[in-house]
C-alpha cells in the first residue's frame, strides 16, 4: 500500500478529475472511511482548479505537478502549480463582510477544512506549491 505517485498533469478540468480520483482511490486503500473519502476528494479537487485555473491559467503549456504518497496512516499529496505563486496571509478571508457574497473565494478554506494538515509555499520555479496530508484515524 504504501508508495508514491509523481505525476504531471495538463491544465484543464479533466485533470481535475483524474486528480481527486487518484487521491480517493488512495485514501480508500489506507482505510479512510466514506466520509474522510470525500472529505479528502473534495479538498484536492479545489487545489487542483485553483492549479489550474488561477496558478496556470488554463495554459495548454503549462502543467501540474502532482505527487502524491500513501502512507499506512495517511495520504499527502503536493500540487505545484507553474503560475507566480500568492501568499496565503494576502488572501480574502471569505467568512468576513463584503467577502460572504462573492461567487468564488471559499477554495482555500474548504480545502483547510477538509485535511489534516494544510501548507502553501511558492515553489523553487516561482508557482503555488500546496501540499494537503489527511491521516486515518486508528481506534
């Protein structure tokens, strides 16, 4: 069970998708029960668009780092994006006034609600490099 998957992905929606199947797919072999499943798919799903919606911009040139290793008790995942990176202390908190309306923005708290541990960095080529862990919970 344990190992890691490097991988890269084009910047499109399809990627998406086949991100947080992998992850879920991962997270059900470790153990994760339905909801920690979802949970931990739902959470790599935003990390993927903002990736490639706000880090690459939907730029057929450039791709999506995805490494991703499973542990016995959990799953960490690191997306790297090839965009010009954010700094998370800069961004909007969505819970705050004029904030609550807005149509997008809710991402970054989703994701920090739904895993275990949640650290952005800007990567050593200058993009977002996200990384997401979700452990199993022993009885």
């Amino acid at each position: 069970m344990p190992g890691t998957l490097d991988q890269m992905f084009e910047s499109n929606l399809d990627s998406v998708d086949s991100a947080e199947n992998l992850c879920v797919d991962a997270a059900k072999q470790i153990g994760l029960d339905e909801d920690a499943c979802m949970d931990l798919g739902l959470a790599v799903r935003e990390a993927m668009v903002n990736a490639v919606a706000h880090g690459n911009k939907y730029d057929a040139a450039k791709k999506v780092h995805f490494v991703l290793e499973t542990r016995s008790d959990s799953v960490r995942l690191t997306i790297t994006d090839q965009g010009s990176g954010f700094d998370l202390n800069r961004v909007p908190d969505p819970t705050e006034g004029a904030n609550l309306m807005r149509g997008s923005g809710r991402g970054l708290l989703l994701i920090q609600t739904f895993v275990d541990e949640f650290t952005v960095k800007k990567s050593a080529a200058g993009g977002a490099e996200v990384t997401l862990v979700k452990y199993a919970i022993s009885d």
